[in-house]
C-alpha cells in the first residue's frame, strides 16, 4: 500500500478557513507528511494574491504545497485528496450556529460522503493556536461497525504517543444493538462487583486487540450516561482533548447521524470522521 | 452459532475424506462428531471480537478441570485458561479476593508449515469452523489456511476433558499438506499463558510432570503423554527462562496430500486430591497411554451418553428450545464433580474468570435441583462442600454477633467471607458493596437445598453426617438474627433481598418467608431424626451441643415472623415500606441497552418498585406448596411488572412459575430469554464464563415449570403445561433410587411414564389422579378435554 504522502487542506479563500492549519500541521507531522493547500474557487489566483486573500505570510506556508483548483468545491477536494493519497481532509467545521452539513450541505455534506479518506474538522475556535496531540477521544457504541475506527485511530494516539480514551455512553431510551458481536454495557449487572471490574477489561482488551498493529501505551475506558453526543461534549469539554474519533455509517438523511451532527457543531476541540462500512 | 440451528453437511464437517491434494492419504481422529446436528453448536468463520464468547461458550469441562475453548496456536484476544476445581491462588493486587488459578495452557500447540507459523491473523483463512459436539462432550474445529506463500494446510482437532477419567484430558490434531510437500512441525508446552509465569505461580518441570506451585500448600501436577502418526522425529527441550518448562516437538517431511496426526494425554492431579500429585501424574500418564487414545475417547463418549440418559431433556417441536435445553446440560454436567465434595459451583463454573470462582447461592437454588433429580453423588459432594466450609459460616456469624451459621455471600475454598466492600464502576464512581455484609438469606437457601436433597434421596447418611448440622446451625442463626419487638412480632432488619436494588431493607419477604422455613425443617429434621435414627440422633445433638427446647423456640420465632403477606389483596409486600416506593415504568426499559438501575442511578432505583430479580416470585419458585395457586398469580402479576430483570437469574424463575400458572406464551418468552444469556450473539456477557445458575434455571423452569413436578414425601406431583409449538417433551428425574422417564405429548394429550432403578412411588397429577407405581414397570394417562383419565400400566 502506497504511504499517504500528503493531507489536504481546502481553503475557499476566507481567511478563517486558515484555522485548520495548526491542526494540520500537526497531523501530517505524525503521518510523515505534507501539507497541501489547495484553493478551490472560479478563478485561477496569482501566489501574492492567493496568500493575501488567506491571510497567510511566506512564514505561514514554510514548507507547505500550494495548489488551486477550480470547478464544484466538494469534487474537486475529493479528487485532489484521491490524486494526492492523501491521509486526511483536514478543514474548518462550519463556524454557524445551524446543523453544520445543512449549512454547507454543498461541500462538507459532500466532501464527507466522497472522501476517499478521513475527514478532520477543526472549530473556528482553533484559530491559529499551535496544536498537539495529546489526548485522543474515541467514542464507541461496541458494535464491531464502529470498532473499525479503532485502528486507524490507535495509530494516530500511537504516533503521538496520546493517551486514548475509550468513551462508551450508555444511553437510556437506546434500543439494545443487533449486530453480532457487539458488546454494550452489561445487561445483567449479578454482581456489580465483579461485573463492572470484569466488564471493563473486556470491553478495553477488545479495543486494544483491534488497535493492531499500534501498540497503545496510555488507555482508558470511561463509562458515561445519556445521550450519546452530550456525553462525549461534556467529557471532551471537562477533560482537555485534543480530538474526537467518530465512526460514521456513511449516511447523512433526515435523522441518521444525529451524534455527528452535534459534536461537530459544539466541539471545542477537532473532530475526525472515519467513514466505516455499516 | 446463535442464529437458529446449525446445518451441518456430515460431507464437509470433519469428515477424513475431503483432502484435496492429489494424493491424500487420510488419517483420521480418534472420534467423529455426532451425525445429527441438534447437537452441535457450530461456530463458522473467525471474529476477533468474538474470541472470548466462545472460549466460554464452547469450554470443556468434566467438574474436576475446565478448559476454555481458546484457538490452539492463540490470538490477540484469546484468554486461554484451564482452571482445576476448588484450586485458589490470592491475588494480593486486587481487592476482590482469591482467584481461581489459571494453569499451564496445555492444548497450546503451534504449527509450523516450512518455517511459517501458521495463524489466523497472518495469510489467508479459508475455512475455519468450530463445533461444540454436546452428546460426545468433544470440541472440534477445522480450519484450512493458506499462507502467504500460497500453501494451504489443513487442520482438524479435537478436544475433551475425560468424564470417564476426570484426571485426563486429550488433544488430538490431524494436519494435512493439500498442496505442497514439505515439513511440518508442531509444537507443544505446558507454559502458562500471555506470559502469566512473570507474576503468576512458580513451576518446577522435572522428570515428566511439571507442577504448578499455586500457593505454598497448594500445587497442580500436569503430565504429558503423546503419539504421532506416522511416527514423527521427536524432541524435548528443557527450558528454565523466562519460565520452567518443557517444550515438546514433532516434526515430519510430508508428501503432497499427507497427513501426519498427533494425539497428546495430560493427566492432572491436584495436591487436594493427593499428596504428591506429580508422582501421580506420572503413573497415570502411563496407565492412561496403555490403555490409548481410542479407548480412552470412548469410555469418555460413554460416560456422557450415560449423563444424558439421566440429565437430557428432548423438546419435539420447538428446536431452539431444545438447543438451549442441552447447551443448559451439557454445561451442568460439564461443572460438577460427584468424587470430590470440598469444591463447590463458581458463578461460571469452570469456563471463564469473571467472579473468580466464588460460590453463591446460585449454587444452591439454581443449580443444585438438576443434580438432587438427575445426579445425586454430584448433589451430596456440592452440599459437603457446605459442610466443609461450615466454620467459615460459623466464623461469619459470630464475626456478627450471632450465632449459628451465617454462609459466605461469595465463598472460596475457606467458606470465609470474601465479597469486597466496594469496586470503582467504569464511570469512575465508587459502589458500596454490602452483600457481604447484609445479603443473609444464604443460609437459609443452603438448608433449602440440604432438605430437598435429603427428602428427595432419602440419604440418611449425609443427613446424619453433614446435612442435620446445617439445617441446625443455620436455623441457630435465624433464631438469634431475628429479634422479637414490641409489635408481637418476630423481625428481620438491615438485610437485602434477592433484588439487591434495595438495600438495608427491613423485613424482606424472601428472607424472612426462607428464614421460617428454615427453621421450622429444623425443627421437623430434629423429630425425624430422632424418630428414625435415634442413635445417630444422640452423636448429633451432643456434636452440636443441642439444648431440648431449641426445636421449640426456633418454630416458636418462626411463628412470629412477618412475613409482609396482606391477606386483602393476597400480596407479599417485597419489604417494608415497599408498597409506598415511586413507580416507574419497567416494562419501558427492558429490551434498552443500558439497565435500569445504570439509567436512573442508584438512589432513583432504590426509591423506586423497579425490582432486580425475582424476590417474591422466587418465593413462588421455590415453595409453591405453601400457599394457593391465586396467591402465586396475584404476586407474579404484580411483581412481573416491576421486574427489571437486571440479573441472569431472573429469566429463568419467571419462566417456571409463568409455566406452573398455565401462562405458557410468557414462559416461552422468559425461557428464550434466560436461554439467550450465553447463546445470543450480542450480548458479550459469556466472555468471562457461562452463567452456571441461568443454565440451572433454565432446566428448572423446563422440569419444574413445563412438567409441573413437585417433590412430595410419598414421591412426585406433575402439572403438565407444554409451551406453544411443544408437541412432546421428555426428561429423567430420580426419586429415593427409582429413575423416572416423563414424557409429556399433546397429540393425544398425555403422559408416559417409564420407571427404572428401585423401589416404589406414587405419582400425581395435580387436580388429577395419582397411581403407585414400581421400578421395571410403564404406566400412562390420557386427558380428555380438561380432565385426566385413570392411570394404566402399559406394556412396551
């Protein structure tokens, strides 16, 4: 399999489109790989006029690859991203208060559904902060759909050398997943003194046997209660986290990823979206 | 495995002739898996994830060792364990008090095709399948591997844990070169597993045994015994780091097509058995390959199908009961030890490490009937062992200010008490754990079981020798336990119940209505006893320092319980202050991922009717001749309600009295869903071991509540109520030496009954006729409409 050699960053020309570039930076240093900025817009701009209109210094773009492209935002990101082998999307989430994919349904809905990688969405509160990986949320309904985010997310906490931190939310009204394999909080709780110790290094020797072929030196099991995108707001908020890992199942219709919809309106801190096979 | 029954093509499934080389040459093993496929549980493919689910599920057991059905050469996520009963090692690291120990992994077998290590996780699996053969007690699994390098290799093993011999157990593996010519080599070892010899106990291999030191009074002595076909250029190698142990090779150049076999024996004994264990090993050893490998796998398959003569239960019908039904067996038998009577049941047997072998009372309650009606030996070792703890209970006792007998909530070897205080939930917050200290109605199940096993077997013996001493030191500690208040009345404070939502309740109906119980069979067991066996009687009553009027003050306190019955509405009140707890919606939260107690947290629940298990309804299970059938409705209709079903063993006591009451589509229901415990396939809760007592319960509510049996003193009352889609059910049960063959059939309604073993009974039907009947003989009754016909005897 050919190395990912560079992460794409789109940038439509707003300066504020520039706040993923920390962000960036960062992932493609633990992926050994090269930042490519890639304007997307309907003219072709001079190098001054493009950096200008980003807000971007020739110290900002040290070592970076600059490229524009024109044509339909969403296609042309996903083609340049499959052109490229690139590791990840890294853009801005949506800055508006509404559901982000409505918001730009036209590109980040899209770029979501096509990509042929994983997709990194950085809030406008990211700014041009420096930024680390240093601790890594995953959250995790224990089906083994979602257990494919697993690895690829292992990998980045590895490269980091992060803490991982396993959220599994368990969630009221939810109906008890189908899927073979799964494994949710207990349902029968005998004795909750063998059975919370038991039940958590289970649910973590899963994971850890499918972070292979990273090693993962710091991870931990959290156990939260409630609806599933508050629980994982409410503990990425009180515990400093550098980003959230979220398995997606490939759908945005009315009512189907309504977890993303929300962490990546509200979270305070990147968000990156592995597309997995429902 | 979990969805529906398995299909198995007798074609594909390890059958010897399905080699694809051009030039097999067929070895074949040592057995062949039974023909008809409702009885096996098949497990296709490979999940990582899955791993430990079906170590548990598919473990080899015989009572004396129990091997989980870990892949041979392992996995990332494999937990291969072979624990030996009653053997305990501390874990000074947790909190959670001793620890079954986990012994030298010894079906761990690499194999090696030309210098690759043949794996699941590395090339390409084409084929892999398990089978847990339930009649033959065998595991089996085929897998076809192609490595990178294109070669395909073909392995078949089986695995069993001796019933006929408890001390053996056998490996065998048959490896075929499909396409290549080459050399294979396997290899073997008793070292323990995922590298446990750094922390775990110390092993000294020398001259054939390696023995496991689990503490400095306790050791495990394992030897090996093996025979290769063809025979193999063989080697052993001594190594001492990182662990003692011997590793053990074969290897051979095979042609295109050919298979090679290996056959390896492990005899194990234990220092409880005896006191070198490793010189019995080793005589054994070589007893055991005299005999071979064939006999040996015979004598075990025969020991079995003797077991399911007397244990199995055959639905027509309803397939998915009848899998459950025999997984239920095959795991019961699998767990007991009728030789050895100083190890009791742990909460999963000898199949996984949750609960850490720690006896309940689900030993008692749950399990114990299977083996009263279908086992005796294995009853009366069981309850020895709560003979042989019974000073742990005294210690408990007296620890409490009482005297008497007072069990262990989670006991050990020692029969002290061992549950811990508290354990830190996975959100981080720590849970107070006063079963240890407040969950008392144990002694009271454990003289529950000592009288049905003594009415049941007429085993004056063990009531002379072990049981009288039960029933009366734990009846002591009821009479000092409960205290006499200013109401007249005769109270139980500060305890919980089976539901253990609610804690430091007073008065807990299951408690006290046990408490009575127990006290007055005390009383009862005294005037037989000194009826009967009047000279014994006088060895106990001094042994047990037995003042003449403590049979009196104990009926006499057992007559001023409360029991929180209202005589208005025919309701048990679960405790006091019950009835005025916040309703919630129960039904609501069933089938949701998270249970209710985890949903509203602990103080909501405690607040609130939601109920754990059955309490009350447990009462209904467990003394139905107590009270009337309308009491037994009236309480299951309303507790049925509240019931969250947050234990294991709630299901399957629901679905007996469901049964009893008639309510046979709800019976099917919680029968399915106590089944589904360990079988369904999204649960996970089986990776750290079956649930022993779900499986217990299961065939109670098959024998107790389908059939409807009952023990009476002059023999046994049967009920019949067959499920939905039930067209004939037939089970054994054995009463004072006479073994019953029951069948239950609706077209035409009727029931069969086939009398062997010894002696006499009378059999009857609930609101029906009754018939003395005499071993040797069959008799039948036909219903007609909604009433039974005369019993006849019938010639086969």
């Amino acid at each position: 399999m050919m190395a990912p050699a560079t992460l794409l960053v789109p940038l439509d020309g707003s300066a504020s489109a520039t706040d993923a570039l920390s962000v960036a930076r960062g992932l493609a240093n633990l992926k050994g790989a090269t930042v490519v900025l890639i304007h997307v817009g309907h003219d072709a701009l001079a190098p001054d006029e493009l950096l200008g209109r980003m807000g971007l210094s020739a110290e900002d773009v040290r070592g970076l690859v600059i490229d524009q492209c024109t044509g339909s935002p969403a296609d042309a990101i996903v083609r340049e991203a499959a052109a490229r082998h690139s590791a990840f999307i890294v853009m801005c989430a949506p800055a508006q208060p509404d559901d982000p994919l409505n918001a730009i349904e036209s590109i980040l809905g899209d770029v979501l559904l096509k990509a042929p990688c994983p997709v990194v969405l950085v809030p406008s509160m990211q700014g041009r902060q420096p930024w680390a990986l240093r601790r890594l949320v995953l959250p995790h309904d224990g089906t083994p759909t979602s257990a494919e985010a697993i690895a690829p997310t292992a990998d980045l906490a590895s490269r980091a050398n992060a803490e991982l931190v396993v959220l599994h939310v368990a969630t009221p009204d939810a109906e008890r997943p189908t899927e073979s394999g799964t494994f949710v909080a207990p349902r029968y709780l005998d004795q909750p003194q063998h059975e919370w110790p038991a039940w958590s290094r289970e649910f973590l020797e899963r994971v850890r046997s499918l972070c292979y072929p990273a090693k993962i030196e710091k991870i931990r099991l959290v156990l939260a209660h409630g609806e599933a995108s508050a629980a994982i707001l409410e503990f990425t908020r009180k515990n400093a986290s550098d980003l959230i890992a979220l398995a997606w199942r490939g759908s945005l219709e009315a009512e189907r990823a309504q977890t993303m919809r929300q962490v990546i309106r509200e979270a305070n801190c990147p968000v990156i979206v592995f597309r997995v096979q429902s | 495995m979990r969805s529906g029954a398995p299909v198995i093509d007798r074609e594909t499934a390890l059958a010897p002739g399905r080699v694809t080389g051009p030039s097999a040459r067929v070895v074949n093993l040592p057995l062949a898996p039974s023909s008809d496929p409702g009885w096996l549980l098949v497990e296709d493919g490979f999940a990582l994830v899955r791993e430990r689910e079906i170590e548990s599920v598919f473990a080899v057991a015989n009572g004396y060792t129990g091997t989980r059905a870990s892949l041979e050469e392992g996995s990332r996520l494999s937990q291969p364990v072979t624990f030996a009963a009653g053997i305990y090692a501390d874990d000074p690291a947790a909190n959670l008090g001793p620890a079954l120990a986990v012994l030298p992994d010894w079906p761990h077998l690499e194999i090696t095709v030309d210098g690759d290590r043949l794996s699941t996780e590395t090339g390409q699996v084409l084929e892999h399948r398990r089978m847990l053969d339930l009649r033959q007690a065998v595991l089996w699994r085929e897998w076809r591997q192609q490595a990178s390098s294109g070669r395909i290799t073909r392995v078949r093993f089986l695995r069993l844990a001796s019933l006929a011999d408890r001390h053996v157990l056998l490996q065998s593996v048959a490896v075929t070169a499909e396409n290549y010519a080459g050399r294979i080599e396997l290899v073997a070892g008793l070292t323990l597993p995922n590298g446990r010899g750094e922390r775990g106990p110390l092993i000294v291999t020398r001259d054939l045994a390696t023995v496991v030191g689990v503490t400095p009074e306790t050791s495990v002595a394992m030897a090996t015994g093996s025979v290769a076909q063809p025979k193999s250029e063989a080697t052993k190698s001594h190594q001492v780091l990182p662990t003692d142990h011997v590793d053990e090779r074969w290897s051979w150049e095979v042609g295109l097509g050919e298979t090679v076999r290996l056959d390896r024996l492990v005899s194990v004994y234990t220092s409880r058995d005896i006191a070198d264990p490793a010189d019995s090993t080793r005589s054994h050893i070589a007893k055991i390959q005299e005999r071979g490998v064939t006999a040996l796998a015979g004598d075990h398959v025969n020991a079995w199908s003797r077991r399911w003569d007397a244990a199995g239960i055959k639905i027509v019908g309803d397939d998915e009961a009848q899998r459950a039904l025999r997984f239920a067996v095959y795991h019961l038998v699998s767990a007991a030890n009728p030789d050895d009577e100083h190890a009791s049941i742990g909460a999963r047997s000898l199949t996984g490490q949750d609960y850490r072998g720690h006896v309940f009372w689900d030993t008692e309650i749950y399990t114990l009937p299977f083996y009263v009606l279908t086992d005796p030996p294995a009853a009366r070792a069981l309850l020895m062992y709560r003979y042989h703890t019974l000073d742990g209970a005294r210690r408990k006792a007296k620890g409490h200010g009482y005297q008497g007998a007072l069990y262990a909530w989670e006991s050990a070897d020692s029969g002290d008490e061992t549950t811990p205080r508290e354990v830190i939930a996975p959100d981080g917050s720590v849970v107070s754990i006063l079963t240890g200290e407040q969950e008392h109605h144990i002694s009271a199940d454990v003289a529950y079981a000592v009288w049905q096993y003594w009415r049941t077997t007429a085993d004056n013996n063990f009531m002379v020798g072990a049981g009288a001493d039960i029933l009366i030191e734990t009846a002591r500690f009821w009479a000092s336990r409960a205290r006499m208040e200013a109401d007249g009345f005769a109270h139980i404070r500060a305890v919980i119940g089976p539901d253990e939502y609610h804690e430091t309740i007073d008065d807990n109906a299951y408690t006290n209505v046990m408490a009575r119980w127990n006290l007055n069979r005390a009383a009862d067991a005294v005037a037989i006893l000194k009826r009967e066996q009047p000279t014994s009687w006088k060895q106990i009553s001094v042994r047990l320092a037995l003042a003449e009027d403590e049979p009196v003050t104990w009926q006499r306190i057992a007559a001023a319980l409360v029991t929180g019955f209202h005589a208005d509405t025919g309701l048990f009140e679960q405790f006091e202050g019950y009835f005025g707890l916040e309703e919630v919606d129960v039904i609501k939260h069933r089938d949701h991922a998270t249970p209710i107690d985890v949903c509203l947290g602990r103080e909501q629940t405690r607040q609130s009717k939601a109920i754990k298990q059955a309490d009350v309804v447990a009462l209904s299970a467990l003394l139905w001749d107590e009270w009337p059938r309308a009491i037994h409705e009236a309480n299951f209709n309303y507790y049925d309600l509240r019931t969250a079903h947050g234990s294991s063993l709630s299901p399957a006591h629901y679905a007996l009295v469901a049964a009893r009451l008639g309510n046979v589509a709800l019976a099917q229901s919680y029968m399915r869903q106590a089944g589904e415990i360990d079988l369904a396939n999204n649960m996970g809760n089986a990776a750290g071991g079956v649930h022993i007592a779900a499986l217990g319960g299961l065939w109670q509510a098959a024998v107790f509540g389908v059939t409807g049996l009952r023990l009476r003193e002059d023999g046994i009352a049967l009920d019949p109520h067959l499920l939905p889609g039930w067209t004939e059910m037939r089970c054994s049960v054995q009463w004072r030496g006479c073994v019953l063959r029951v069948t239950l059939a609706t077209d035409p309604p009727r029931i069969e009954i086939e009398v062997d073993g010894s002696g006499e009974l009378t059999i009857t039907i609930v609101d029906g006729p009754a018939c003395l009947v005499r071993s040797g003989r069959r008799y039948a009754v036909a219903r007609n409409g909604s009433a039974w016909g005369a019993w006849r005897e019938t010639v086969e």
